[in-house]
C-alpha cells in the first residue's frame, strides 16, 4: 500500500462539504504535488489555509489526501458498507479465540463453565448467543468429571507431541515405534538438573534395556537379520 499524501482534484473533491468553496479554490491545479510525509502535506496546506482551520479539518484532511487510504478504497472500499457486520464478526471472532485459548490452558473440569466467563456484558445479541452455546458446550462436555480432574480439551497437545516423536524417529533407518517412544513423556516436562539426576539414579540401562525388550521385542532390523542370515565372509 502507498504511503504518502497527495494534493490534487480527487483532494478538493473530497473535501467537499468540510471546505468552503474559498477554501477549495485555494487548493488550486498550481498547488498540486505529492508529499512523502504528512508534516510537509500539512505545512502545505497550512501556507494556503491557515492553522485554525487546518487544525479544525485536520482528519478529514488528512484523509482525502492520504494515498494509502485512496488504495485501500479502490479495491476494498465495499466493506464499508459492511461495517457493522465486519465489527460484529470481530468481535465475535475475538470471543472465540479466548474461548479456545481458555480450553487449552485450563483444559476440561468440572468447574469448566464457572472458569470461563464472558469479560463484560455485551449489547451484541449474536454475541450473547454465541457465548451461550459456549456455556452449553462447557456443561455438556465437563458433566461427569470428578473434582481436582482435568481433561484434555483439544488434540492440539498430542499432535505436537507425535510430530516431535516423527523428527525422533527419523533417525532410525526402519521407521517403526521402538525405543524413541521413550521420548514423549519427556516432552511434557520442563527438564532440570535434579529431575535427570532422580531418573539417572532411579532407572538403570539395564531396567531400561528389559522394559524395551518385553514391550518391544526384537527391532525391525533384527527380525529381518535373523529372517535374511548374515553372509558369512570369505
């Protein structure tokens, strides 16, 4: 989008209704230029208008003027017409996105719909719907849930979990769930010094070792070395 300001016949027209036709006149062809900034498009018009009444008009000359607005009304200037429609999916846009962040941090409890409560009383009767069903939501979905218990709410938790698990995995040639499975637990903690040192002193390799043998068995590339042999050198 342009930046700038521009001084021309499109500007007089626009300002029609907010300047005198002695104003406009002032606003000649033999003014007309561009102007990169809007100190220098306002120290022009203040040469040809005065200060008191450049500061009375200052927006709406700022606006007939300025090209980026020129653009955007080109292309989108439609959506004006659709203002209070726009505004209202924003604000209830905006609702929902705190609905969802609510959800994936707090997760799902039995106090769900006490725990999220709308921030201010709206006068926006689609937004009182909306956030409505969100109550319903919340009742329906948290019925059932014991004090102190908190439920998952979204598989948004999980699937960063597994798409971290697939880079780990990636690292053996045969692509199978095997020992890195290991791994995800220790994505859902903030690792220190003193939690490596109790896993350090608690679980040994060799623990480690027969837990991945009695859930695991034998690895892909073992099974197929023991079904394949291996070819004796000669």
């Amino acid at each position: 989008m342009s930046s700038g300001y521009r001084l021309d016949g499109q500007t007089q027209e626009r300002l029609r209704g907010v300047l005198n036709e002695a104003q406009r006149y002032r606003l000649n062809y033999r003014l007309w230029r561009d102007y990169d900034e809007e100190a220098h498009y306002l120290q022009a018009l203040r040469r040809h208008l005065g200060e008191e009444v450049v500061e009375m008009h200052r927006q709406a000359l700022c606006q007939a003027g300025q090209l980026g607005r020129r653009e955007f009304e080109a292309h989108l200037g439609w959506l004006l017409n659709y203002r209070e429609a726009v505004d209202d999916y924003t604000e209830r846009l905006a609702e929902i996105e705190r609905f969802q962040r609510h959800l994936k941090h707090t997760g799902l409890r039995a106090d769900a719909g006490e725990a999220f409560q709308a921030q201010a009383p709206s006068a926006n009767p689609a937004l009182r719907a909306l956030q409505s069903k969100m109550q319903a939501y919340l009742k329906h979905e948290s019925a059932g849930i014991e004090a102190g218990t908190v439920w998952l709410a979204t598989s948004d938790v999980l699937e960063s979990l597994f798409g971290k698990y697939k880079l780990f995995s990636q690292r053996s040639p045969l692509k199978e769930v095997s020992r890195w499975v290991l791994v995800l637990p220790l994505l859902t903690v903030r690792l220190s010094r003193e939690l490596i040192r109790q896993a350090l002193e608690s679980v040994s390799t060799e623990k480690l070792e027969r837990w991945v043998s009695e859930h695991f068995g034998p690895s892909a590339f073992a099974r197929r070395k023991a079904a394949l042999g291996s070819g004796k050198k000669t």
